[in-house]
C-alpha cells in the first residue's frame, strides 16, 4: 500500500513540473509575437523620415495653405522641345556646380508625383546655349513628389541678376516663373526679380546645394 501511495505522490509531482514546464514554454510564444512596443515603432517611422529626407537632399516645410509660386516671364531663350534630362551639369560648362533639391505640392501641401520641371539658364559666365541644349531639361517628380537638379549657378548678363528659368506642369496647366538667389546685389535692380522665389542657398559643400518647393495653384 505505501508503495502504491509512494507512486501517486511521484506521479502528481511529475505532473505539476511538466505542466508548469508548459505553460512557461507557452508564455514565452506570446511574448516572442507580441505587437512591437510605441517606443519601436516610433523610431522606425524616424528612420523611414530621415532616410527620405537623404534621398531626396530636403526635407519637405510646408504650412497649408501654401502660397503658390508667383508666375514671371518666360524670357527671350527658352526652346522648345528640351531633352528629359535632370542631370544639366557637364564637363567644360562654366559655373560653380550647384544641386537643387525640393519637392512640387498643392496648396494643401499634397505631394505631387509625375510633375512635370522644365529648367533652362545661363551658364556662369551669363552666356544661353541657343544652338543646342546645354544647361536645358526636363524631368518628372518622383512618387514622392521629389525633384533633384544637378546643374551650375547662373552668371549676370546686362540687365539680368543670375537666375534659373522653369515651367512646371501639372494636370495639364503651365505654371512659368524664375528662381533667383540670396545675397545678389543685382537683385534689387532687376526689374523681373521677386524675393518669394529665392532658393535656400548654401555654399559650404561642393556642390552648391540649394533647397525650393513649387507650390502649384491647385488645391
């Protein structure tokens, strides 16, 4: 009989450590697919943002509603018919390399992907190419609504402070205008010029980089 008893006492407590062995082991699942905490999430959503911001070269500042660009002249040289080319800067062309970063929004601050930029200027002795397509080109915002133009900073011509001629399309409108750049003592004397269409300039890398956002009058 003590033998018997002996053997149910050893049974029960074989019992209780397998069955608590178990539930550890399922505990330990739960955790392992548990949803990540705030903390995780956060910092990937971070990430994500700050390696947006490297490919495109800026981070989009924008308060709706956003003043859309003020429309200028399209000047004496544009032409017709430019390449699909977001890469003006090449060997031999005069001027301090410059790249331009930022994005095409609506008012409301939207994203506009597929924009269409055309970009045409002087080079940095103040000189159009009117017989061919140097320093001329068109490109499309990305998915992102980014654009990246790697070209030089525009030289002055009589008359002219430096600036880089553009259309931007969207939905089939035209939006035409020119952008000019900080600290040009010309700037106050060209008639043409407007101080809402300055780039954010900075000169301390080579090249140049420079920052503006095309907000388009669409909603």
């Amino acid at each position: 009989m003590r033998s018997i008893m002996s053997f149910v006492r050893i049974s029960v407590l074989v019992f209780a450590v397998v069955f608590l062995a178990g539930c550890a082991g399922g505990q330990t699942i739960t955790l392992s697919s548990a949803a990540p905490s705030p903390a995780t999430t956060t910092a990937a959503s971070t990430q994500a943002a700050a390696t947006a911001a490297t490919t495109t070269g800026t981070a989009l500042a924008c308060t709706s509603p956003a003043q859309p660009i003020v429309e200028l002249t399209e000047g004496p040289y544009y032409k017709a018919n430019p390449p699909q080319n977001a890469a003006l800067r090449a060997a031999g062309v005069a001027g301090t390399p410059l790249t331009l970063t930022g994005y095409v929004v609506s008012k409301s601050c939207q994203r506009i992907a597929n924009a269409k930029l055309d970009f045409w200027q002087a080079d940095g002795n103040g000189n159009y190419d009117n017989s061919g397509y140097t320093l001329r080109g068109w490109q499309l915002t990305d998915a992102n609504g980014a654009y990246r133009l790697e070209t030089v900073i525009p030289g002055l011509y009589p008359g002219r402070t430096e600036h880089i001629h553009f259309k931007v399309t969207v939905n089939g409108q035209t939006y035409t205008s020119q952008l000019f750049f900080p600290g040009v003592s010309q700037n106050e004397g060209d008639s043409i010029y407007s101080s809402q269409m300055l780039i954010k300039l900075s000169t301390g890398t080579s090249p140049a980089t420079g920052a503006f956002t095309f907000v388009v009058n669409v909603a």
